[in-house]
C-alpha cells in the first residue's frame, strides 16, 4: 500500500532491483540499500548519498506509514541545496520518495561533472516504468 494515497503498489524491476512504485500519486519505494544502488548504477557515488542517509539522524515523526511493517516512518532531510524530506522506517525496511525526489536526489548527489549521468538514470527509470504501467513518470 502506498504510504501516501493508500493505493496498491506496483513493482517495477530494474536492473534486478525491485522498485515499488505508486501509480497513482508516482512515489517510489526503496527497500535499504537499494536507492544506492540504483544510483551507483547511474553512475553517481553511493558514498555521499549513504553518508548523508546515516548522517540524517532519526529524524522527526511523520504520519506516513511504512509498507512493510505499517507502522509510522521518520521525515529525514538529504543534502542542503535545499534539502529533500523523504520518508525513513524507523526499522530500517527503507526509503519511500514523493515524485520528483528521485531526481532532485540524483542530481544532488551527481554532482556537476555527472549530471548527464544523472539525467541518464532518470531517463532509464522512467523507461522501465513506461514499459510496466505505460506512463513514464517519476
Ligand atoms: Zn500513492
Ligand atoms: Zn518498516
């Protein structure tokens, strides 16, 4: 169920990871670990993005509820310029990112000389989900 409308999630495989993805309101879930993953296959260093995922802290309560283990996640800011809240499992199951967050995370992350990367991945991403749900939007 997704976090945010409550509406089935669907899963989109890409490169042998399993994305929930949320047609309606086209937020991601990301199981730990795997949204470095998928970034570090787009090229961008997992390092400063898993620093700034353990450098988060606890964060503060939100009302989201994890799709694992239902119970309510953690609102974490990532990076600073300007940081994006996304949704943390206060039992470490993952990450669940509103639209757009992926990106916005991509590109922050890539740094400057690798923002073709970055948009590389994003392009990837949105062909995968265009080919499972017909609408390629993150
Ligand atoms: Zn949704
Ligand atoms: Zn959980």
């Amino acid at each position: 169920m997704c976090p945010k409308c409550h509406e089935p999630l669907i899963v989109v495989e890409f490169e042998g990871v399993e994305i929930d993805y949320c047609p309606e309101c086209r937020g991601t879930w990301f199981d730990a670990g795997e949204l470095e993953f998928v970034t570090e296959l787009g090229g961008v260093p997992a390092g400063p993005l898993h620093r700034a995922l353990q450098l988060a802290g606890p964060g503060r309560g939100g009302t989201r509820r994890c799709p694992r283990c239902r119970r309510k996640m953690h609102v974490i800011a990532l990076g600073d310029s300007p940081p994006v809240e996304v949704d943390r499992c206060r039992a470490g199951h993952g990450l669940w990112l509103d639209a757009g967050e992926l990106v916005t995370i991509v590109r922050e992350f890539a740094g400057n000389e690798d923002a073709v990367v970055a948009g590389f991945l994003a392009d990837l991403l949105r062909h995968g989900l265009a080919e499972h749900t017909g609408r390629g939007e993150l």
